[in-house]
C-alpha cells in the first residue's frame, strides 16, 4: 500500500522527507526546491544538508548557511503561515551538543568534552556524516517546531551506507566495548597469552611516555563519565531508526535519466526494501526537453522523444555559410540524447515495478539554467509538484 500518492502529496502530508541518492543527480537542489514548495503551501519547514559547500544557501538565496536555522525568504503568492529555514550540518557541534544534553550534570560533560578520548572519539564519529545527521534529525524533531523537516543527505552510492548509521553506536554498546576499553589489559585477558599481555602493556607504557599522558587513566575517566550517556544514546539510535520507518517519512530516490544509473539506483530501491523500508518517490532529474516547447514547463518528459521542427532553407536565409549544417548537427545529436534518455527512462520505469518499490516516479526536465539560486529553485519546486509521477506498480 502507497504511503503517498505522488510529489504533491509528500509536499502536503509527509512529516519527515529525505532525499538519497549517488553524488551529482541533483539531491540538494530537489530538497530545497520540495521544501520551498511546503513552505509555499503554508506549512513550517526545515531543511538540513550536509555538504560543507554553501550549495543550498546559494540555491535559497542565504548569505550565509551554518548549523543556526536560517530563515529563507518565501515567494509572493505562498500561503501566509508558511516559514521555511535552512541549515548545514556541524559535525563535531552536533555530536557535543548531543553530550551536553544528555549528561547528568554540567560538569560531567564539561569533562567528557575536554577530555582526549572523547576528542578522538568524536572527531572520528563526526566525519560520519551519516551518523551526525540523524543525530542532527533527532535535535530538530525534538523541537517540535516543524511540520516538516527535509534531509538533504550526503551521496550514498548503497543503501546500507545510510540506515546503517542510526544503530551502528547502539550496536557498538551492546558489545560491551566501553567496559573493555576501561581497562586495556582485559583485551589482553581473554586471549590467554602473557606474552602478548605484555608486548601490549609495555606499548602502552612507551605511548604514554611518548605522549605526556596516562593512556590508561584517560581511558577509564573517559568511561567513568560516558557511562551515564550510555543508555540515552542507545534509546536516541532506536528512536531514530523508528522513525525512519515510520508512515509519515518519504523517502525520494533521486537519479539521472543515463543508463549507467539504472542499476545502481534500482538496487538502492531494493536494499531500502529490504529494510522494511518503502521508497516513497523515484525523481529521475535533470531530463533534456523537447526541442517544442511551446506546450509549457514539462513538455516533452514522458519518456518519449518529441519530434523538431522542420528545418528549411528560408529560416537560415541571410545566416553565414554552414549555418544550416552546423544547426543539423547540433539538433541530430540532441536526439540522440533524448533518445538515450528514452530508453533510460523506459528501463527504470520497467525496473521499477520490479524492485519492491511503492512510489510514483518523477520524471523532472532539466532547468535552461543551472539551478543557482532562488528563481531556479522556484522553478523546479513547481515541475516537481506539477508532474508529480505516475505509480510505478
């Protein structure tokens, strides 16, 4: 059973939309323009990305864009009420604040923080963009200030790469690494072996004279002081993995009409599926217009290629020597894109019935412009709302 009957229906009714996909498929572009449409219809909004260029501010028409919800303005004719804000993601921000708002005291995380166990923690943690983005998430749905937030997320070429995140640090507690990590010589321990305890225990020695530091006391101060986060982030991680399932988040798939995308996106849609996950929209973006495009935005992206308009002489009349060739050329070897696009499209459409997935698909021409800022976007959010798709089995 569909969760959403197409685009428009996302816009108006999803509480949650996030947008996957390969790198270079127009991801950034197509949450910022669904986002601006939410906004547009009257409801509050926050979108969240993770690339560390200025992408989305630019394409929002923002100054500035950083982890402070910066508020964009809207288009004349949106509905009054309706606000959107737009935000990047701070990693090692994101992963302090999460320790200053779930420590006992402020003291104790005071010391989690400064102490050089949790700085090499998290700055490995935090260069999983994944990871802190749902963390980020969580933050932003506890803040019950939204009617709908859209997660702009980082390229993931497999599924895996991004559900596994939510549980990965509650899967890493369960193993009970934290208390052998309290004391160093216990990994030593279970393997039985003195001399390895050793060889271990005089490396440590050798790194803390090297370092200035006790290795072992810093260890198990970190985990005297970490304990107490412990089970609030394992309840945080199955929150968010809750939620990702639940009936009120989209999931739209984001791709290219190019034939070396289709297995690659068809297998992402599959892997979703296989998680329990539905995926609620396949966009394929970016998809060359007809020549015609008299007809209005949208002309000529049904999977078909339109014919062009005759050429004769007496349109070139007048035109340098090799115009009317060069012109030839220019228009036989746009059909040959479009044609490519064609049977690409044709493929992911066939696919798609296949592939465990419930959701409409978008098929989105591409811009005459580059999408650069806040006039593109409004564009695209009104193609993607427009031709929202067809069911795709």
């Amino acid at each position: 059973m569909k969760r959403f009957g197409d685009l428009h229906d996302i816009v108006k009714r999803a509480k949650l939309a996030i947008f996957v996909g390969e790198g270079g498929v127009g991801k950034t572009s197509c949450a910022a323009a669904t986002a601006l449409a939410a906004a547009s219809s009257g409801r509050s909004v926050a979108v969240l990305t993770v690339d560390p260029a200025p992408r989305l501010g630019d394409a929002l028409g923002l100054k500035t864009i950083d982890g402070k919800p910066r508020r964009v303005e809207l288009p004349d004719g949106s509905e009054q009420g309706g606000t959107l804000v737009a935000l990047r993601l701070d990693t090692k921000r994101t992963f302090d604040a999460m320790v200053e708002s779930m420590a006992p005291s402020e003291t104790t995380a005071r010391a989690i923080i400064a102490n050089p166990v949790y700085q090499a923690l998290s700055a490995s943690l935090g260069g999983s963009e994944h990871f802190m983005a749902f963390q980020r998430l969580h933050e932003l749905i506890e803040e019950q200030a939204y009617d709908l937030i859209v997660i702009d997320t980082p390229p993931a070429t497999h599924a895996e790469e991004l559900l596994a995140t939510p549980l990965r640090l509650g899967a890493l507690l369960e193993t009970g690494a934290p208390a052998i990590l309290a004391d160093p010589a216990r990994i030593l321990a279970r393997g039985g072996s003195r001399l390895a305890k050793a060889t271990v225990l005089a490396l440590i020695t050798v790194i803390e004279r090297a370092s200035g530091i006790s290795l072992t006391r810093q260890v198990a101060e970190f985990i005297a002081n970490f304990e107490s986060l412990l089970e609030g982030l394992e309840g945080r991680a199955r929150a968010i993995d809750r939620l990702l399932h639940e009936q009120t988040t989209a999931f739209c798939l984001v791709t290219r009409p190019e034939a070396d995308r289709v297995t690659g996106t068809i297998a992402f849609a599959r892997a979703l599926a296989r998680t329990g996950i539905a995926t609620d929209a396949l966009i394929v973006n970016r998809i060359t217009p007809s020549a015609d495009t008299t007809r209005g935005p949208g002309a000529g992206v049904a999977g078909r290629v339109e014919p062009y308009p005759s050429l004769t002489s007496d349109r070139f009349r007048g035109a340098p020597v090799g115009t009317e060739q060069a012109a030839a050329r220019m228009q036989a070897a746009m059909a040959e894109i479009r044609a490519a696009e064609s049977s690409a499209v044709e493929a992911l459409t066939a696919a798609w019935a296949d592939a465990a997935a419930r959701g409409p698909i978008a098929l989105v021409p591409a811009l005459d412009n580059d999408v650069s800022g806040p006039v593109e976007i409004a564009l695209l959010a009104a193609l993607l709302t427009a031709n929202g798709g067809h069911p795709g089995g």
